[in-house]
C-alpha cells in the first residue's frame, strides 16, 4: 500500500478508533437487545405470566414504536403456549419485571436506534485535520478544523451502555424472580429438587448480579468529563475513546447476564407440566443440546460459557426470527 497526503495521518488518528469500537459495541448491541426478548419470551412462561399485559390496545396507547415492537415479538413467541394459556388468568397482574417488559425493552432499542443512526454517519463522515480542497488543477487549500471531535460517537456510545444497563435489570430481576420461592409461584428454592443440600441457581444469580454492578459502573457517561490536554490547546477533550470502549465491555457483560437467564428460564420451563410455545420449544431444544438438565449441583460455568457463545454469535436470534419470519428489531 502506498500512501497518499493524509492517509497515514487518518489511519493512526484515535478519532478512527472511537467510530471502530463504536461499531462493533453497535452491531453486538442490536444482536443482545434481539436475544434479551427471546430471553423475556422464556421468562414470561417460567414465571406464568398473563399475557393480558401485552394486549396490543395497550401498546397503542403509548406512542412508542420500538414499545409496540417489542410487545408483538413476545406475543408472538408465547403463541401457542400452554403455559400461558393455563394460567393467563391466575393473577391480577404481574410483576414489572413481566408487565413492564415491553416498555424497558422498547426504551433501551430507541437508544441503539438512535445511536445506529449517528454511529453510521459517522463512519461515513471526514474526521481529519486538516481538510485539503482542491481549488484548481494543481493547487489547493488546507483548512484547520475539529472535525476529529469525538463527541457524537461516545454520546452515543455511552447511551449504548445505558441501554446494556436499562434492559439488563429486567433480565438481572427476571433471573433473581425464578430462583426465589418466595416469587415463582410454587417452584422449588433455586430451582432445584433437592434445595439445601444443593445451591442450585444461586451461584448464577450472583454472578448475574455482579455483572449488573459491573454494567452499572460502565454506564456513567464517559463524555461528561474532560481532562484538557497539549497545553490548554485541546481544552475540551471528548472522551469518547473511552465510551466507545467501555459500551464494547458493557455489551458482552449483558451477554452473559442474557445467557444466565435463559440458562435458569429452561431450567424453571422443564419443571412445569405445561407445553411451551413452538417458538421457545425450539429454542429449547436448541439449547439443550449443549446445556443440560440440573438435576443436582454442578460447576455451572461451561454452561453459561456455552450459552454466551450462543448468544453472542445471534444463534439462538436467528432460529427465532427464522420461526416469527421476521426481524425482532
């Protein structure tokens, strides 16, 4: 490669770095957000949710689109589920962490809606400087500009870190709700047969828990800060390089709390009577190929492991939207 004037200058820039992590924590953000409501759909049948709740008359009067989205993925997925339709009318009302799904999932895709718009602008964008313009044939003319400011990709970065926050504590919460035999109405302490002399699901609520903290922390918005730099020239400094960063660890932290609670939603699913719906009986099966049955105690961290990789890589996504025949976005 030989380089032209600017070339090597616009390849070394950090300001090309921020839109590359921005990217990547974008692409993976719009795949965990698919995952966390495939996760949900799971959670409404392990917890026998009503799904009275996701009446499409009370989606449209909240004039949210991504909240109506999401209400129509979950109606969809739970169709055709026993459970649901055997206990639609045992409570009043549930819970937030099932009647104010649709509501949390859709504010949390708004954010990555807005942040794909601004994100992919960027990269299609000029972040150099100086700027060269040709005004004749062999002439031209450099003008200094701040066209490498970073602050429209790490806002956005760091709203893709809240939005890892936003939808993760309804999965954190949903996780905690199934293990707890004080809330899943009548399954065992943890989720196993034999509780006390085995820990069951415990240990991977913690660990959900702590990666919910960890998630939390990475939240703070980076770009409100600045620490001025080259003598006081660069006074305003954008920080987005660490937005950017921190919205890429931040999604992979979700992936693993996604992971957790599909791990303990199938878990809770196998110690019902009732049938699932086909969508999230073929999810199931999917993921019982790799992920077992707790019948007792065991080191639990392959299983999460292998679920990550199945969310991570849009697996499980892809058998979803394959059986709705359509995009969960």
């Amino acid at each position: 490669l030989v380089l032209s004037y600017k070339e090597g200058l616009s390849m070394l820039n950090g300001t090309i770095t921020v839109t590359a992590l921005g990217l990547l924590a974008l692409y993976e953000s719009i795949t965990a957000l698919k995952n966390a409501e495939l996760a949900g759909a799971m959670c409404y049948e392990a917890l026998r949710g009503t799904t009275k709740a996701l009446d499409p008359r009370i989606h449209a009067n909240k004039h949210h689109e991504e909240q109506g989205s999401s209400a129509d993925n979950l109606r969809r997925m739970l169709a055709g589920s026993n459970i649901c339709e055997n206990h639609v009318n045992d409570k009043v009302q549930d819970a937030y962490v099932m009647r104010c799904m649709p509501h949390i999932h859709g504010a949390a895709k708004k954010l990555v809606k807005e942040a794909y718009e601004v994100i992919v602008d960027e990269m299609h964008s000029v972040s150099d400087n100086p700027e060269i313009f040709a005004e004749g044939e062999n002439d031209g003319v450099a003008l200094m500009s701040g066209n490498f400011d970073g602050s429209f990709v790490g806002a956005h970065a760091d709203m893709i870190s809240m939005a890892c926050a936003i939808i993760g504590k309804v999965v954190e919460r949903g996780t905690d709700r199934m293990v707890n035999r004080n809330l899943n109405d009548g399954l065992p302490a943890f989720l196993v047969s034999n509780p006390g002399l085995n820990s069951g699901f415990m240990i991977p609520q913690y660990t959900a828990a702590g990666l919910m903290n960890e998630i939390k922390h990475l939240a703070i918005p980076a770009t409100i800060d600045s620490i001025p730099t080259c003598a006081g020239q660069e006074d305003p400094v954008s920080m987005s390089y660490n937005a950017a960063r921190r919205a890429c660890q931040a999604v992979r932290k979700l992936d693993y709390v996604i992971a957790i609670e599909i791990m303990v939603a199938l878990q809770a699913i196998d110690m019902l009577p009732e049938k699932q719906s086909p969508v999230t009986a073929r999810l199931h099966d999917q993921v019982r190929q790799q992920v077992a049955y707790a019948k007792e105690d065991r080191f639990f961290q392959p299983d999460i492991e292998a679920l990550f990789q199945m969310v991570r890589s849009g697996e499980l996504v892809n058998t979803a939207e394959a059986q709705l025949g359509r995009s969960m976005m």
